[in-house]
C-alpha cells in the first residue's frame, strides 16, 4: 500500500509462546538473553478496522506535529496448545502511529492496545501456587509493523500479548501472562 493510502481493514495471522517474565522484565531479559519460555503456544489471526483514520498530535509550545496516527478496533480468536490448551478471544482498542521512515524503503510503525481477554479455560500456566487461573482479564498489545515499499499492503509483525488482573483490579495479583511472537498481515481495504 502506498505510503499516503488510508487502509479500512487489516488482517493477521499470529503465532506466540509463552514466556516465563513479568511484562516490564520482557525488554531487559531478551537483551540479556535470560528470557525464560515454556512449551505453550498460540496461533491464530486477528481482524483490525480503523475506526479514527489519520489524525496528528501536535507537540505543545512547538510548531511540530506527530502526523497519520489511527486508532483501530481489534479482535483476535487464539489456540492456545502444549502445556495448556484452549481457545482464546480479545476484543481491544489500538493506538498505532505514523509511519516511521528507516532505510532502504523499510518503515516501521508502533500500536499499543488495550482491551478484554477471555479464555474458554482456566490457563494452566496463569497464575501462581497462590492464586487460581482466571478465564476474564485485561489484555494488552505492543507491537512494530514492518513494511516495505515493494511490497505493498504487506507487513510483519513482531509483538507482544499481556493478560493481566491489573494490579488486582479485575482478578488477583499474580494473575496473568505474556506470550512474545510474530505476525503475517495483510490490507483487506
């Protein structure tokens, strides 16, 4: 897709395993290579329709702008499988940003996602010896969209998926799980 096309839809197909670290660990630990994993994974894909299309956000007290941010609406059906084994769904808002030039007709941008998580359940590695598996959590998403120009509406995807009790909020401390894996997307338009 050319750089200046809006895209409406987006699809992805995603595979992940799980990995043994708090979400703020995870950057520290694959830079140093203590990232502990398990034999549990997931695929599956992922629906995406822009629901703001571009807009900029302008940085206070300059005349610079960071422009072509989007917010989207997401929803993805997982299979987990390995050590534990059942279904997933998310629903969850995306924050993803402009383009970000690198080299070579190489760009990058950046999503953030909030929403709901439900497994069809009760994840045998969530929790702790302390507190039972929760099927209901929060879900979160970071990921980079890796495109090049000569290929156009194609895009891969590392990320990032975060199921949390948010600090006890919705489910007990300790509740949770990160699984680190990488996408295949496609523009539906």
């Amino acid at each position: 897709m050319a750089q200046g096309s809006e895209r409406e839809w987006h699809l992805t197909a995603y595979g992940s395993r799980w990995v043994n670290a708090d979400l703020l660990e995870i950057p520290e630990r694959s830079l140093t290579g203590s990232l502990r994993s398990e034999d549990a994974y997931f695929v599956g894909a992922g629906l995406s329709r822009v629901i703001i299309p571009s807009f900029s956000i302008p940085l206070l007290g300059t005349d610079f702008a960071f422009h072509g941010n989007r917010i989207e609406l997401e929803g993805q059906v997982l299979r987990h499988f390995g050590e534990q084994s059942h279904w997933e769904g998310t629903v969850a808002l995306m924050f993803r940003t402009g383009q970000i030039p690198l080299f070579g007709g190489l760009s990058v941008n950046l999503a953030f996602g909030e929403g709901l998580s439900y497994a069809s359940e009760r994840p045998r590695l969530e929790g702790s010896f302390r507190v039972e598996p929760t099927r209901f959590l929060n879900y979160l998403a970071f990921e980079a969209e890796f495109s090049h120009a000569s290929l156009p509406g194609v895009y891969f995807v590392p990320r990032v998926h975060h199921r949390s009790g948010i600090f006890g909020l919705i489910a007990p401390k300790e509740s949770g799980s990160n699984f680190i894996g990488a996408g295949i997307r496609v523009d539906l338009r």
